[in-house]
C-alpha cells in the first residue's frame, strides 16, 4: 500500500493520521506495515484525505488523481 509514502510527502506523523480514522497509533502503523488490514471506512476517509482513489491507495493504479465524487 502507498499508505506511508502518502504520509510522509506530506510530512504527516502517524498519530495525525490515526485521530482521523479514530484509532490508535500502533494501529495505524499496523495498516502501513500490512501487519493489520485496514478497513474500507478507513480506506474511504484516506482517499477523500489524500483526494485520491482507493485504487491507489492499493497499488491497483498509478494514476493518483481521484474518481469523480458521487454527488450526494
């Protein structure tokens, strides 16, 4: 996953990025390690964070830029 070169381009501490998804910071560490999957709501709110894809977040794509939003 792209979770940790995301986060440090950014230059983002783990314990940021874990208040967004409301988990603890060994947990988040465990999605960026892949010691821990890592839940599709969490997946959903780090895309609309890093205002990517899902797809690249899972290194399905190289294209970073995001699906168009559903309307809601």
């Amino acid at each position: 996953m792209r979770l940790k070169s995301l986060r440090e381009d950014r230059d983002i501490k783990q314990t940021e990025i874990a208040v967004i998804l409301n988990c603890k910071q060994n947990t988040y560490q465990q999605y960026e390690s892949g010691k821990r999957q890592i839940p599709i709501e969490a997946l959903k709110k780090l895309s609309i964070f890093y205002n990517t894809s899902i797809d690249y977040l899972l290194e399905m794509t190289d294209q970073i830029e995001p699906y168009p939003r559903k309307k809601q």
